[in-house]
C-alpha cells in the first residue's frame, strides 16, 4: 500500500507541455513543491520507469495484484518512451495575467470607405419579360 501512495504522489502533478497550454489539477500545486524538491530524482523519466518497473515485480507474485502489475508495466513502458525521445517532468507555474491597456487595443478606424458597385449598378432593375 506504501508503493501505491508512493505512485499517487508521483503521478498526480501533470506536467507542462511543450506546445500548448495544460490545465493543472485540484490542488496541484502542493504536489508539485513535493515533486520539486527530490529534483531530478523525481523530474527524470528513466529513473521513473526503472521505478515503476521495479514496483510491479514484487506485485506480479499474487494473483490479487496482477492486473495492478501490468498497469505498472505499462506506464515503465510509457515512460521509458517518453525518456527516449528526450521528455522529462516539467512543473507547471503559474504566470501572472497582465490585462492589455484599453488604449493599446484600440486601433483607427478605417479612412477609405468600403467599396461599393457603381450607382447605376446598385439599382434595382425591372426584370425583362421575353415574348
């Protein structure tokens, strides 16, 4: 049960994408100062799957827990790819939104009017009856 609230601990921060923006979590920001402070202990994808990879061994001796060992097989998987292809744990901060000024917004109207047919164009003409 330890290993478990060990993963929940580990798993629940999201981490910030690259392109894009992520949504945080309830209350994730408290995790994440936890995640924060084992630095590159917690922050690195390799030592995560050899974690996750080492949680599921113990669990794959009793029947009980064996689907809980595939799922941690799969996310030593998951995270052994994402560690290859360079990805790592990144926190998400929370910047500061600086509203634009009014004034900065705003910008000229246009000078030239829209253009428009000529006049004799834009008046409606009589339909002609062919006889």
């Amino acid at each position: 049960s330890a290993a478990g609230v060990l993963v929940c601990l580990l798993e629940y921060p999201r981490s910030k994408r690259k392109k894009g923006s992520t949504m945080e979590r309830c209350g994730q920001k408290y995790l994440t100062a936890v995640v924060k402070v084992f630095g590159p202990l917690t922050r690195n994808y390799y030592i995560r799957a050899i974690l996750h990879a080492a949680l599921a061994v113990p669990a794959g001796f009793l029947l009980s827990t064996i689907l809980g060992t595939v799922c941690l097989g799969i996310a030593s998987g998951i995270y052994l790819l994402a560690a290859v292809r360079g990805e790592e744990w990144r926190p998400i901060e929370q910047k500061l939104r600086e509203r634009p000024h009014v004034g900065d917004t705003i910008r000229q109207p246009p000078s030239n009017p829209p253009p428009r047919p000529p006049a004799d164009a834009r008046k409606k003409q009589p339909a002609e009856v062919g006889g």
